[in-house]
C-alpha cells in the first residue's frame, strides 16, 4: 500500500534548498522533482527505495521504511574523481589516465541534426579538427592533433564496442553513450600499428535494470544554403566577356551582343538548388532485469539536399543484450544493422561508379547568365562561347544512386575468477554490401555537353571481418596504496573486400530498367578486384597507483600484419605515461585553491598501416590490351609498369604530451593544459623517379617524409549548481597546432592541387606545412604599355591591366622560381565554445567553432577557359578608365596561380543553437508519460568567414589538395523543430 | 604466432613470376603491351602533336585564343621553356614504352615458346624500341640509352640513367634493333590477318630508311627503299582523300600505323581526334593543331591534298557533316577526323578508332626519290617523285605536272616540297625541315622567333634536370 512522504533536498555545501532534484521511486518511473525551495511530495509503496539525483551533485539512495517525512544532503559531485572514460581494452577513472583523453556525452552529440557523430564533434574537444562537408550523407574529414602523413591516410581509428572500422556513419548518433577520444601516445599506443592518427572509441548503449523505457526522439526542418556568391547579371558579365575579346583582337566581332545579351539573365545557383529537408525518427526500448538487460533501438534519417537531385536516408537497427549467467559470468552481444540509400550523393567506396553531380556548382557558377535554362522549345540553354555545361541539363542527365546494407556486431563473454582476474573474450564481426550505378543516356544540349550513346555502369563492394580480442586483466590493491592493473591480450583479425564492376552500352532510359541485360550485350565490359588482410597482434597494459598520487602506464602492442614484407611485417609499438596527483599530496591538501591538480607526462610509438595491401610486390599490369586484326580485335597486353619498393613498412609517429589537469571553486571548473609534439618519420611517399626508369606515373611509394605537428590545447569548463531553477554551465577550448613537413630523402617537393586547365596550386616541400600553396606573388597591376615594356620579368602576352607578379630572384623571368609559400589549408588555431543553461522547464544550450589561420584557394573562380560568368565584384575591375590596382582587367586567358586566388580560410560558426521546453511533471504523468520536450534548433545558422566562396570547409581528396573550391558541395544551414518523448 | 596465417597472397594481381610460368600468352601479351603504350595520352597525341606540328609551320596553336592547351602557344611562337609541360609528356610517354620493350627483350629470350613466334616478338620489340628512340634523338638530340629493365635501387642504374648518350650513339642503338627486326620479322603478307598491325619487315627497312636519312646515309637510303618497293608488298591508294578514312587502315598504303579500337572497350590514340576537332558552334573538338595559312597557300592548284588535308570551314565532309562557317578556327585537320556516321565508332570521342598512320608507302617514294637524287641519279629520283604526284592529281588532267628538272638543287627543293604537302600533319614537318638545315631561314621567314643553334632542338625537360639533381645536361641555348 502507498503512504504519502514528503520532504526537502538541501546542498550539503550551503544547506540552501536545491530546486529541480528528481526524485525517483527506484526500479519505477515514478517520481517527481523538488520545487524552488527544494521541497518535495511524493506517494510510494512500501518498501520503496527513493533515488535523489541532479547534475552537478551526487547522487543518493533512500530506503523509505517507515519514513513520512524524509530530509537529504546533496554533496557536490566530486566528479572529477568519479568520472570514468573508455580506454582501450578497458575503462580507467579519469584521475587514472596519464594520456591525454577526451569524453563526449552521447546526449551533446544527439543534440546536433546530424548524421554520424563526428560531425557533432566539432568544437567540442581540443586537438580534434572537423572538416565537414555539405553533402547529404557523407562523412567529415577527423583531424587528431594535425595531418601526420601524407598518403597514408590521416582519418583516425574507430572503435565501435571493440570493433575495429574506418567509417561510423552506420551509427545512429542516439544510440551513443559516449565518444571518447585518444589523442596521445600513452592512450593510443595500445592500438599500434593502427594508431597514429589518434583513435575514437564509441561506447553504445545498453539496456538498465527495471522496468522498460521507451524513448522517442525526432525532429524535421529545412536545410538551406549557408551563402551564396554574388554573380554577375547579364549586362556585366556580356560587357566584360566582350572587353576581354577586344584586348586579344580589337576587331574581333563581340561574342555577346550588348543589345540583346540581356534578355535573359538566369541566376544558375538557384536554377539547381532547392530548400532541402531533414529528418529524424529514433525509438529506443530499454529495460531489464537481474538476469538480462536489453536495448533495441530503431531510426530513420532522411535529408534532401540543396542541390536538386541528392538525396540521402538511412535506416538504423540495434539490440543490444546482456546476459548474466551467474554473478562471474556474463554473456552479451551488441548488433547493429544499417541500410543507406542516396540519389547523386556518394556512397565512401571509391571503387564503386561515382557520382560528377558536384561539379554543377563550379557549372552553376561559371555558366552564363545570358544563357536560359531551356529556350522558348524547351531545348536546354548553352552557348557555345564557353565550353560549360548548362548545370541543369546535367544534373537532369545525371543518374547516380548507391545503397549500402552493413551489419556490425560483437558477442562477448566476460568471466571473473578469483575477484581478481577478469577473462574477456569478444568476437567482432562486419559484413558491409554497397552497390551503386550510374547510367548516362544519350542526349545533346551542345557540343560539349552530349552523349551519343547511352551506358550503364554498376558495381558491387562486398566487404567482411573478423576480429576476435581475448584479453585477460588483473586488478589488485596492496596494503592500501598500491593498485596494480595489469592486462594482456591477443588479438586476431581478417578482413576479405571484392569489389565487381560491370558496364553496358544502349540500355533503355527508364530507371526500371537499369540492368544490364537491357543493354548491348556486345558491349559488356567487367572487371574485379580484392584484397585480403590478415592481422595478429599481442598487447599489454600495467597500470600502477600509488595512492592516488603517483601514476604509471605502460602500454605495448606487438602488431604483426600481412599487409608488409615478410622482413618488415612486425613491429612494437610501446608507450609509458606517468602522472602525478598534486592534489593528493598530505602537503599541499587543502592548502592550494585546487580542488584537484594532476600533472602528467607521456611518450610512445605508435603506427599507420593505411597502404594497401601487397603495395611490396611487383605485380603485372594488365588491360593493356591493344587492337590487331582488320575487325580491331583485343589481343592481352600485360607487364609490369609500375614500380615497388620491396621493402615498404608502416609510418611511425613518435609522441610526447605533456599535460596539467585541475578542478578549482568546488570543482565548478575544471580544465586541462596540453603541450604536445609527434614526429612521424617513414611518412610514405610517393617518390618522383626519373622518368627513364618507365615507372607509370613516374614515382614509387616508398618511406621517406618526415612530418611534426606539435601544439598546445586548451579547455576549459565551468558549471554552477542550480540556484532557483537555474543552471548553466560554459565550455571553451581551443587548439593550436604547427605542421611541418621536416624531411624527404632524396624526394622532390610533390606539386598538386592541380585545376584543370594546366595549373597547379599546391606544394608539399620541405620546412613548410602539407599542401602549401605555392604560387606566384601578385604586385599591382600594369597601369600603362609603357610599364609593360619597361618590365623584364612579366608573363607572356602581359597586357596593360594585367598583374605584376614579384620576379622573387630578380632573374628577369616570371617561372617557378618565383613562385612563394603562402600557407596551407592546415588552421594554426581552433577553437570551440559551448554552453548552455535550464531555467525551470527551458533549456538553452549553443556551440560555436572558429578557424584561423588557414587559407583556401578560390579555385572555381581561377579556373577558366574563356567566357565564363564571373563574380559581381569584378565590376570593379582595371579598364583604362578605372586604374585599380587590385582587381585585374577583363580577360579570357587561363588565370595563373596566385595569390589573388589565395584567401583566409578563417572563419566563426555558430554550429547549433537549441531551445527546448519541457512540459512540466505533473502534466505529462498523468498522460502515463515520464517526459515531454519540444525543441527547436538551428545548424550553422550564422557563418562568419572571410573567403568570398561558398564554403571555407574543403578537405580535399587528400592532404596535398585540401583548401581548394572546385565542384565542392557548400556546407548548409539547418533549422529544425524537435520532440522528444519517454515513457 | 602462426606465420602462415599473415601470409597472403596478393588478390587478383599476377607476381611476374607466376605470369610468366603459367601463362601460354605471357610472350605475345608482353609485346602486346609495348604497343599499347603508343595510344597513352602522353605518347602520341596532345604533346606530340604539339611538338611536331604545332612547333612547325604546317599548324598554328588553333582553339580560342585563351585557351593555351598548356604551352602549345608556347610551341606555336617558340617562347617555350624546359618547364612547358609538353617536353616532359613526350618524354615520359617514351621511356615508359621504352621501359615496356625492355621489359619484353629482357623476358623473352627465357621464356620457352616456339623460336618462330619468339624472333618475331623480339623483332617487334626491338622496331617498337628502334622508333622509341628515333622520336627521342630527333626531340632532344642524345638521350640516356636505356636498353635493359633499369632497377631503381641500383645506383649504377639511377647513374646511367642520368647520363646522355650522344646522338650518334643513340642513332647505332637505333640501327642495331632494326637490324634486328628487319632479320626476324616476316613481310606484312606474311602476317595471318588477325595480326595485321603488327610491324612487318617492310617497315623496319622503311624505318631504318628513314633514320638512315637523318643521317644522311644516302646509299643506305636508297638500297633499303629499293628493297621495299620491290618487295611488292606496298602499292599507292588511288584516292589520297580516302587514306584517311577506316576503310584504308593497314590498306594497301599502309607501313606502319598504330592502331585505334573504336567501340567497346576503347582503345584508341587518347584524345587524337577530340584534341583536334573543330571548336566552337556544332564543333567535335577543342580545335588545336589547326593547318596554317601558309600550309594552306603551299599546294598547287588541283592538288587533291589539300582537300585531303584540311577541313576548311563552312563546308561539307565527306561524310556529309556540315562544318559550321562559325567554327571558331578557318581550319583543321582533315587527317585526325572520324565520321561518326560512316565509320565504327561507340560515341567515345576520347579513344576512337582513328589509326594514326605514321609509315606509309608515299614516304617510302619520297626517300627513295631524295636518296637518288642526293646521290646524282636524277632520273630515278623524278620517276619516284612522280609516281607520288600522279596521284595526288586524282585523276585530273593539266594540274600537278610532271616534274621534270634534272638539277640537283632544284630537285632537291622539289622533293622537299612535296613531302611537305604529301606529309602533313604525319608528325614529322618540324624534324624534316631541322633535318634539311634549313629551318631558321624558313621560320624567320615567316616572322617565327626561332634561334638558329637553339631551337633545332627541344629543351631537356626541366623537371627531369632535376630529378638527376642537375646531372642531365641541358640542350645549347636553355
């Protein structure tokens, strides 16, 4: 029978009434929250246990008894101490770690309209660099402390419960209990051969004891372009193309008649975009009891992009269970299935047909505003002027549509013996399927833009592994100061990927039927490829405490991986990391403002092993096939043309951190200092070889870069206690970080970045950060002839309004050795702030990210042929009758790399700003409902940057070309209503 | 640990070792491969085009005029440096296949097929190898003479590699593999017909005629053009129009010709045909490497070549297509054109089934007419001479009279003239007039920027001065 209690939550600090406590009937959703002066009224049934618990505080158990009326402290949540973070193979109290280790909440991450929970991460911990893209389904670009490597792939290593994978965007964000990420070397190491680039750990979900919850969350909004360039209208742009002509030939024939060039003035950004439009539907049923406890979710996120025609969805499942055999025993499994579908936007496989549809927006920008989208018969517009193809047209030709089913999963069992000892043996499996076809059919809008004959191009990627991690781990404490941990493990994995390829020509238009038995069956083509890799490694972890002073780790993985020569497949990976708890110390307790004080040094070795798989073999080229015979027959061309290095292994990076962490004001803030500095040296690279050893593109892989970041991170917290229904709590932290390509042995500066149209913009060269630009220095403009002809060192062809560039070496000739460093597109400073309060029923919360440092390439605007739109602000150019000194006279000559192009890559965000309302207590409650919360949101709504492009977030295909704007898809603005309900 | 469960084999990727065991086509497809290289992009398209024609007074850059096509401006009014990026292409286009034709003639004497087969793909090899070389020595003048597979970790290898043989070393290596070829390869006849394409006999002689003639080796010149006019494997195609159409490829004309596919899947002469098509309004192209006024001005009247040669616009092809008189350029190559209504073709406009015919009977007539007449036989040098105009007569009475001068000098200027109109766009105009000593008088002619004592030769390319950290030596004058 229930008897009514009431009672009062008071700070145990202060003795003030805390307001907002929930108090909650254990093992039940029955419950209430204490009001402004902490006072509470509750009916429980007998017998009942009451859970007080409220951010910041921690939390306490009351059995009710016999109790009518019952009175709680709250301590201050002396979380600091108590707070714990994955590590790999193993979780370890915060206070424990001597690496450099950051944790994310799921909850902030869910916060976010985002897809995979990267994205989510900007701003939110120091070291981390996100580069997201706009494009609906794909993944962002993940920095930890730096680019360490050239080629190899710089992206980190994900963990997802112990499984091992490069690519998260099958995880449903809600499903996330936390992220945490490894940053250094004493944390990472115990990753090796795959660990350099820092490694993310993803921790889902599991099912609580007690009764089933169910949780709802969901939201819908538009997404929007974050910024559009201002183009040039019709009467601008047919003056400037018609002056551009008249200074190659004053009487050439104009190619635009001014008189009727502007009747048509087509604004093509908006010709191919739209409002796009986002959802997201998560349910989640989570429960259990001694016995078992069960989590299964399910989620559907759909977004249609701006640009027409891409579209993406996902469709997410999870069951997640435990199984307690006997109290030592437990079984468990975590089982997640995703299928993706999306519409001109990519699947991650490279090898699978691709989709070109990006390349609408350089199309969109550089087309004519003279030109009509469709002229008056419904034919599309173009000019043949230029050689761009009307934007519309191709995304209207374009079909491109990839899906993808991924399972992922791991069945573990976890056995205590002798209290001590505690057995895992964890079997990780992923299956991943991905298809996609593009088919071009025929058409004609102009002579560069047609297809005289329609193909259909589909692939299959077919990926699975095993991994299979036993670890064993010992955890004992000595005379009361000595903790020892010690772990040990082995670990085997297989991976196996096939990819098929398969194309035919004259296949019928319609979508239903895009198979390849509709087409040519004389005109098949196929091909298939596939790798195998095989890894063992063995791994080992000593953690020591003395006292909650002085801490030791000691890491080491020994990682043998069929990816290398048989002379080069092991290596050993070891780290050692030590901290020191000022705080703790009986002589500085209590006599110093901090709360807690932990300083702590580290150093290891860890790898990257991202080259693919046999790169140490000479193998055969074949498909050099060539035609012999009156009917152009095939006959098999093969040998060898590329060359090896037999002895190729893995980059080493070589770190030390060094790290000061402290809680002050009653642990209200908290904060963290790092200095940190990694070397990776064995940085693969692919070598430039005279072209008379014949190599097919005249370099090898081979290990000889040297790379260094090093810089200091920052982060701050601060986070009061509710005082009269409010609280409220600020983040900030930030990272600043200096690469440095240090060495290449005997290898050339690798130029890149190249546009299209002969220019290249990036140069990854000793002493300067990966993919520099490099480029020609621009020095006013030539105001007169007179100044062109008393000017030695000048480009071919310089006419008067043209740029002077800085003969650098004053050798009287404008070539590459004037050309100068300019800076990367690497930031030298980021930062996030993040903050938030609650005011009775509202919630507010806001993150922030800014850039600086960095710089990007305009490079859509300097990639020209000839008679293409421009920007409105080259309204402003050099004429002889407006001597600019900055923006350079019409022309139609190829724009040369310089630094006119080059631009701040600087930029503040406002990533997401949340308001929610929950509905009060009593109300829902008697709906059967535990919790009711509106919401509305708003991603990058305000975007403050420097670079007059679209988006100053362009990672590029890799390192050596990131920062530059070509066919990128703009990052957009979201906003969004939101529900959020538990039963 | 086990070691076998890290071993993995490579996955669907031959080791030479198990390709030369196991497969009964390892010989032929190796050849195979050397061939294939000569319709890379970087071998006998853009650059070479560019190098060849556009540097000569037969072809001017073309295109729009902002439209550089890189440098071949550069090449069209000789401002070009080590750096313009055509030097490196052809160059690198050549020591790749250069690199194949080792890797074949160091693989094929091992491998255990019938010697029949075997002397043939080693005479192709070494033809292959031959031209390789001769476009090289005529480009650059003494290249680095790499004639074994070089291996990037051998420093003698990386040494050698750096060092330039002398241009007439480089001609005796020449010479060498087409002596060679000429005693292991069978006359084209003698070919079953799906090889036919494959290197013949006969245009080994009419190659080693040629360098011969680069050399002024006017005995051997004539001997060999002798022999292969006699050897009756050749004859001239009635209508000059039609040798460039599909319907002439490896015809009666036809010594040596690399060889485009035209439908699925494409292997033709990367971007040949696109790279020259017309530009502009109902174009097919980007319209580089467009026929000269003064090419143009250098036919006689009634000369069938000219129609044969260049595509004037305004008017109708053969085929029926309609060139737009809003074509950006008065002219292009008629030689690069593939009807797309008369001729296979799949719509690739990149690879097409163009053949680009680099050694044809006519040339053999020409040398052997130059060859006579440098050696005093005027009368065997007019009969040959004849023979080439006759048919460029087409059949009309009173235009392209005999020649009938018998002065060496005059003849000799005759000669000239008619490989010029005979020849163009064969890729071979700039070498022909560096090789006759004449090229600064001609170019000053017409107002070109050429150096005498520079410009016979193409700069080194740069960016291989530097990866031999400054040992290759740069050509006089860059």
């Amino acid at each position: 029978q229930d008897q009514q209690v009431t009672g009062r939550v008071v700070s145990k600090t202060d003795g003030q009434g805390l307001p907002g406590v929930s108090v909650l009937v254990k093992g039940t959703t029955t419950g209430t929250a204490t009001d402004v002066n902490g006072n509470f009224g509750l009916n429980v049934p007998s017998g009942a246990v009451l859970q007080f618990s409220m951010i910041g505080m921690t939390s306490q158990e009351v059995p009710v008894g016999n109790q009518t009326v019952i009175n709680v402290q709250l301590a201050d949540d002396a979380r600091a101490l108590e707070e714990v973070v994955v590590v790999g193979y193993g979780t370890q109290r915060k206070i424990d770690v001597t690496g450099s280790v950051a944790q994310v909440k799921g909850e902030e991450l869910a916060r976010q309209p985002v897809l995979s929970a990267t994205q989510a991460l900007q701003s939110k911990v120091s070291g981390v660099q996100i580069i997201n893209s706009g494009a609906p389904g794909q993944a962002p670009v993940v920095r930890i402390r730096g680019t360490g490597t050239l080629l190899g792939g710089a992206d980190p290593l994900y963990v997802v419960d112990g499984i091992i994978t490069e690519d998260i965007r099958n995880i449903n964000t809600a499903d996330i209990t936390s992220v945490d990420v490894l940053k250094d070397a004493s944390a990472t190491a115990i990753y090796g051969v795959r660990a350099a680039n820092g490694v993310v750990l993803i921790t889902t979900r599991r099912g609580k004891t007690g009764a089933p919850s169910v949780t709802y969350d969901g939201y819908v909004g538009i997404r929007t372009p974050a910024y559009r360039v201002r183009m040039a209208d019709s009467e601008l742009f047919a003056a400037y193309s018609n002056e551009a002509v008249r200074y190659d030939n004053p009487t050439a024939p104009l190619p635009f008649d001014p008189a009727t060039a502007t009747a048509t003035n087509t604004d093509w950004f908006k010709a191919i975009t739209r409002t796009g439009f986002q959802q997201n539907h998560a349910l989640s049923v989570s429960g259990g009891t001694d016995r078992s406890t069960y989590l299964f979710s399910a989620g559907y996120f759909t977004e249609k992009g701006i640009l027409k025609g891409s579209d993406y969805n996902r469709l997410t499942l999870r069951l997640n269970n435990e199984y307690t055999l006997t109290p030592a025993f437990k079984l468990g499994h975590n089982l997640s299935l995703a299928n993706d579908n999306s519409n001109l936007t990519g699947t991650s496989d490279p090898a699978l047909p691709s989709t070109a549809a990006f390349s609408a927006f350089t199309n969109a920008y550089k087309q004519a505003p003279t030109v009509p989208v469709r002229n008056a018969d419904g034919s599309y517009g173009f000019t043949s002027r230029n050689n761009v193809a009307n934007p519309v047209a191709q995304l209207d030709y374009t079909n491109y549509r990839s899906r993808g089913l991924r399972l992922q999963g791991s069945f573990y069992g976890n056995l205590t013996v002798f209290k001590k000892v505690t057995l895992l043996s964890n079997f990780g499996i992923e299956s991943n399927g991905s298809r996609a076809y593009t088919y071009n059919p025929v058409y004609q809008v102009s002579a560069n833009q047609r297809n005289l004959i329609s193909a259909l191009n589909t692939g299959r990627s077919n990926s699975a592994r095993w991994l299979w991690t036993n670890t064993a781990e010992y955890n004992s404490t000595f005379a009361e100061k000595h903790t020892v941990k010690i772990l040990a493990g082995y670990v085997a994995e297989r991976f196996q990927d096939n990819i098929l390829s398969a194309a035919r020509q004259d296949v019928p238009p319609q979508s239903n039927y895009f198979y390849l038995n509709t087409g040519n069956a004389s005109t098949a083509t196929n091909s298939e490829s596939g790798s195998i890799q095989t890894r063992q490694s063995y791994i080992g972890r000593v953690n020591y405490n003395y006292s909650d002073r002085y801490l030791l780790t000691a890491t080491a993985r020994y990682d043998g991986s069929s990816k290398f020569p048989t002379n080069n497949r092991w290596g050993f990976f070891p780290s050692v990391g030590v901290g020191w708890v000022l705080s703790e110390e009986p002589f500085l307790r209590g006599k110093t403002p901090f709360d807690q004080l932990k300083a702590r040094v580290s150093w290891g070795k860890t790898g990257n092993d991202r080259i693919s798989p046999s790169a140490f073999l000479y193998t055969i080229a074949s498909g050099l096939d060539y035609a012999f015979g009156a009917n152009q027959t095939l006959q098999q061309g093969r040998t060898i043309t590329n060359l090896i290095d037999p002895n190729l292994r893995w980059e080493v990076t070589t770190g030390t951190d060094i790290g000061l962490e402290f809680a002050l004001a009653r642990n209200r803030l908290t904060g963290e200092f790092t200095y940190y500095n990694k070397r990776t040296t064995d940085a693969l690279f692919t070598r430039p070889i005279d072209a008379i050893f014949g190599d097919v593109d005249g370099s090898y892989l081979t290990n000889a870069a040297s790379v260094r970041n090093r810089g200091f991170e920052f982060a701050l917290n601060w986070r009061n206690n509710a005082t009269n229904g409010f609280s409220y709590n600020v983040g900030v932290n930030a990272t600043i970080n200096r690469n440095q390509l240090e060495d290449v042995q005997g290898g050339l500066p690798i130029n890149e970045g190249g546009l299209g149209n002969g220019q290249f913009t990036t140069r990854t060269a000793v002493g300067q950060p990966i993919g520099s630009f490099w480029v020609w220095q621009t020095d006013g403009i030539f105001q007169t002839q007179e100044e062109v002809n008393n000017t030695r060192a000048k480009v071919q062809g310089t006419k008067p309004g043209d740029f002077r560039y800085v003969d650098q070496n004053g050798d009287g000739v404008i070539d590459d050795n004037d050309r100068v460093f300019v800076g990367s597109y690497q930031p030298k400073l980021y930062f996030g702030v993040n903050g938030g309060f609650t005011y009775r029923n509202f919630d507010f919360s806001t993150d922030w990210y800014a850039n600086f440092g960095n710089k990007v390439y305009n490079g859509k605007k300097a990639q020209r042929f000839g008679n293409e739109n421009i920007e409105a602000s080259r309204a402003d150019r050099w004429t002889p009758a407006n001597p600019s000194t900055t923006e350079p006279r019409a022309s139609n000559a190829v724009p040369i790399a310089s630094t006119y192009y080059v631009e701040s890559g600087s930029f503040f965000r406002v990533n997401n700003v949340t308001l929610g309302y929950t509905l009060p207590r009593e109300l829902v409650s008697s709906l059967k409902v535990s919790r009711v919360r509106f919401y509305v949101t708003a991603q990058n709504a305000l975007t403050i940057k420097a670079f007059s492009g679209y988006t100053p977030e362009l990672p590029g295909s890799n390192p050596l070309n990131a920062g530059i704007e070509l066919s990128t898809y703009p990052v957009t603005s979201a906003y969004l209503a939101g529900l959020n309900i538990g039963f | 640990c086990s070691q076998s469960f890290l071993d993995v084999p490579p996955q669907g990727q031959q080791t030479p070792t198990d390709f030369f065991s196991s497969n009964a086509d390892a010989a032929t497809s190796l050849v195979n491969a050397v061939y294939a290289k000569m319709v890379d992009w970087n071998f006998h398209s853009f650059s070479w085009n560019g190098i060849t024609s556009i540097a000569s007074d037969d072809a001017d850059k073309g295109s729009s005029p902002g439209d550089t096509g890189t440098d071949k401006d550069q090449l069209d009014n000789f401002s070009f440096t080590p750096s313009s990026i055509s030097f490196n292409e052809v160059w690198g286009g050549h020591y790749e296949a250069i690199a194949r034709a080792n890797q074949a003639l160091d693989n094929l004497p091992a491998l255990s097929i019938n010697d029949t087969l075997k002397n043939r793909l080693i005479g192709e090899a070494s033809f292959l190898r031959a031209y390789f070389y001769f476009n090289l020595v005529r480009a650059f003048g003494g290249v680095p003479l790499i004639t074994k597979v070089a291996d990037p970790t051998s420093q003698s290898d990386i040494q050698n590699g750096r060092v330039r043989s002398t241009a007439a070393q480089v001609y005796a290596q020449i010479e060498t593999d087409l002596n060679t070829a000429i005693a292991n390869l069978p006359e084209k006849s003698q070919y079953n017909a799906a090889d036919l394409g494959r290197v013949s006999k006969g245009a080994a002689k009419t190659l080693l005629a040629k360098v011969s003639m680069y050399q002024k080796k006017w005995d051997v010149v004539l001997r060999l053009t002798d022999e292969v006019i006699a050897s009756g494997q050749y004859s001239l195609l009635p209508n000059y129009g039609e040798l460039w159409r599909e319907s002439s490829e490896n015809g009666v004309e036809s010594i040596f010709e690399i060889q485009g596919r035209g439908v699925t899947p494409n292997k033709g002469v990367q971007g040949y045909f696109e790279s020259q098509g017309a530009r502009g309004e109902n174009g097919w192209g980007w319209g580089f490497n467009t026929p000269s006024e003064d090419l143009a001005k250098a036919y006689e009247t009634g000369d069938t070549r000219r129609t044969g040669t260049i595509i004037e616009r305004g008017t109708t092809l053969w085929d029926g297509r309609v060139v737009s008189p809003n074509a950006e350029n008065p002219r292009y190559n008629y030689k690069a054109y593939v009807s797309f209504t008369r001729e296979t073709n799949n719509g690739n406009t990149w690879e097409t089934g163009k053949n680009v015919r680099v050694l044809r009977y006519a040339e053999v007539l020409l040398m052997n007419a130059e060859a006579a007449n440098e050696l005093g036989q005027s009368a065997k040098a007019l009969t040959a001479l004849n023979r080439v105009r006759a048919r460029a007569r087409g059949g009309a009475t009173g235009v392209l009279p005999d020649l009938t001068s018998t002065v060496q000098t005059n003849l000799r200027q005759a000669i000239w003239r008619e490989r010029r109109v005979e020849l163009a766009f064969e890729h071979d105009r700039y070498f022909d007039l560096v090789r006759q000593g004449r090229a600064a008088e001609v170019y000053r002619a017409l107002g070109k920027n050429f150096v005498a004592g520079k410009h016979e030769l193409f700069p080194i390319p740069q960016p291989q001065i530097q990866l031999s950290g400054g040992q290759l030596t740069q050509n006089p004058g860059y």
